[in-house]
C-alpha cells in the first residue's frame, strides 16, 4: 500500500505518536513513489527487510525513485494549471520543484533506459 502524498503538511504528532492526513490517493504500487528523500533510501530498505518485507536491490530502488518523479510532476502540472485548488503561488511553487527535481534526477534519461 502506498501512502502516495508523503509530505511534511500531511503528518501530525499527537501524544508523541505521529500520524498521517490526507489519504485520498493511496493506491498498490512500488514503494518507491512514496520516498521523499534520497538519503532515506537505505534506511528504508534495512527497516522493509527487518520486518519481513522484501530486500530490495539499492539501484533498482534508485532507478525508480528516479522515475517516481513523473508523479509530482503532473499532479503539480494539474494543481497549477487548473486554478483554484491551492494558493496561485503555491501551486506555482510545488510545480517548479518538481520541475526542479525531474532535472537534477535526470528522470528522463532514467525512462529512456528503462528495461
């Protein structure tokens, strides 16, 4: 199951425990599309393996991390083209970063040798 809108505005911490919001687009998949950081790509595979999940190989891991970036692209692409779903900025915002990482990613150099 992921999560699929894994960000700092969709947690909160009650009691010492944290949870999460917004969970209109969980759906089955990878689980590479609901890492948000790079250097959280180890730990997450020794944490998975630890509790009986599967060992998964670091650079395939990585290649669909990169690939994942497609999806923030088009929803940003959707969030700021459409109007009135968040602030103009904001959304003006999201959508440059995922533009942002789409390019240091070399997310499209990834696809084109995808297997």
């Amino acid at each position: 199951m992921l999560r699929g809108d894994s960000q700092p505005g969709n947690t909160y911490i009650r009691d010492g425990n944290a949870g999460l919001l917004d969970w209109q687009v969980v759906r089955r998949g990878h689980s590479s599309r609901d890492l948000a950081l790079r250097d959280l790509l180890d730990t997450y595979r020794s944490a998975q393996a630890g509790q009986g999940g599967p060992d998964l190989d670091r650079d395939e891991l990585w290649t669909r991390y990169r690939h994942a970036v497609v999806h923030p692209w088009f929803s940003g692409l959707g969030t700021a083209s459409l109007g009135g779903m968040q602030d103009d900025g904001i959304a003006m915002e999201g959508l440059l970063r995922a533009v942002t990482a789409l390019e240091e990613l070399d997310t499209v150099g990834a696809l084109r040798h995808a297997r």
